[in-house]
C-alpha cells in the first residue's frame, strides 16, 4: 500500500505490505522539487508507477542500506531513467551489491520489507541542490554506519532517517549503537530546523529542538541506570528485567534482532567488570 500526505512542498509516501487487511511496518520516503529521499519496500513496486505518475524526479538519495529505503531504486533506475541513488561511502557497495550482501535476511524482514535487488549507487557529495532548494548531508550514523541526513536550513527541514524514530525507545535492534545515535542527536542540536521528518512516518514541527533534547536525555538517563546496574554485578538479562521487564512478543516475531537486550547490552559495551 502507498499513501501519499503533503506537506507544504513535501510530498510523504508512507508505504508498506497490507497482510491480513493490516499495513506492517510501515516507512515512509519524502519527495521534494525532484529529489526522492529513499525509495521504499520492493513489495509495494507494483503501485509506484501511479503513486508517482507526473512528479518529475531528478534525484534519488538513500539514507541507508537497510532493505525498506533501497528496495525499488532499481525500479525508479529502470523506469524513471533514475541515475546512481546517493548514498554515504560505506552503502554504496551493499546498494550495488546483489542481496546476498546483505543476507541472510531473517524471514520476517523478507516478508515485511522484502529483499532488494542490486541498483546503481554513487558516493553522495556535502550537499544536494534542486532547482528551489539546498540540502546540506550530515553524517548520522548509530541506526546504520552509513546513515545520512538531509537538512534544508532555509526552510527548516530535516529528514533524518531512522535516527529519531521516537523519544523513549527501549527497544533497538541488534546491530544498532545507541552511542552513536546519541552523538548524532547532538551533533543535529547544532543546526536550527522546524520540521522533523522521519522514515517511520512521524513528522514533528514546532519544538523538533526539545524533541531531540528529550530522547538524549532519556537515553543517557537509560545508560546511566544501566551502568549502575552492571557495577551492582547485574547480568544484562536481569538489568533489561528490573528496568523494562521482560521482552515482548515482539522479540520472538523479529527472530530476537529488536529487543530491550539490544539496549542494555549496547550501553555495557566497553564497561569492564568490577
Ligand atoms: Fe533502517
């Protein structure tokens, strides 16, 4: 399924697989003055012919490798006469590489997202330009090692990705580091925007500065806690317990990628035992 939502000059293309009458898992791309900022899950390719009919795209960015922001360049490539998706240094290769790059992909992530056949990729530069605006590409990685974002100062926009997603988020998935996550929250504090769009479809405005100010301090609240925890001489398992009780079905569902776990064990990281 596709649905589209303007907002001002952008265009939000919330897409997603319906199973049992339900959308899963949906993302979101954004489409503006011809740029499309990642290109969705391959499953829903069969409407991207409509969802797209006479919006011009020039250029197309992915903001990582993951398979729900790459999955139709290859589409848009073939027929749109897309160039290279624009992508940071270390995703360009798993782009153009074949799936098995990137596989195994666990079942559940092939039946939600898909797997994402190879497509051209290029190394994006510091900015991009469109005929009406000026995007400046920040380095954000913690979601992904290769996770970008895009700010448009003058008009106050950021797409950022997977690096928000929410303010008190406990659970992150395996390969995450919620470290660098945070140094890339604060490294966003140092630009001015009012807009906030993000892959999972949420869009804030208005206060987007205390937004992100609130998930830090959350976060670094979580790892001080954590941190104590683990001097007490608590296991990971039984810190994840008495913080955020045990893992949801969730857990089970994404074959053990996303969990509370993930989060304990990524703040311990480095910790020495005392
Ligand atoms: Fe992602």
């Amino acid at each position: 399924m596709i649905r589209c939502h303007q907002i001002g000059p952008v265009i939000q293309f919330i897409m997603g697989r319906v199973i049992n009458g339900q959308l899963i898992r949906a993302m979101a791309c954004y489409y503006i003055d011809g740029l499309l900022i990642d290109s969705g899950t391959i499953h829903v390719s069969a409407e991207l012919a409509g969802a797209f009919s006479g919006l011009p795209i020039h250029t197309l960015v992915n903001t990582h490798h993951h398979e729900d922001h790459i999955g139709n360049n290859s589409w848009f490539q073939k027929h749109r006469k897309l160039g290279p998706a624009l992508a940071h240094p270390l995703a360009v290769p798993i782009i153009e590489k074949s799936s098995p790059t990137i596989l195994p992909l666990p079942e559940y992530r092939l039946k939600t997202w898909g797997d994402p056949p190879a497509s051209r990729a290029q190394v994006i530069g510091s900015e991009i330009i469109t005929e009406n605006y000026r995007f400046k590409v920040l380095e954000t990685p913690g979601h992904s090692p290769d996770h970008i974002s895009l700010l448009e100062a003058e008009q106050g926009w950021l797409f950022a990705g997977d690096l928000y997603f929410g303010e008190k988020v406990i659970e992150i998935h395996q390969d995450e580091d919620p470290n660098n996550m945070l140094n890339s929250l604060m490294k966003l504090l140092q630009y001015d925007f009012e807009y906030l769009f993000c892959s999972s479809g949420k869009v804030l405005q208005g206060d987007t500065r205390q937004a992100i100010l609130a998930k830090i301090a959350f976060w670094e609240e979580q790892r001080a806690q954590i941190r104590f925890f683990h001097k007490q001489g608590l296991e990971a398992e039984e810190i994840r317990d008495r913080l955020y009780g045990p893992e949801t079905p969730l857990y089970e569902k994404c074959e053990e990628e996303l969990g509370k776990i993930h989060l304990v064990q990524a703040f311990l990281k480095g910790i020495d035992h005392q």
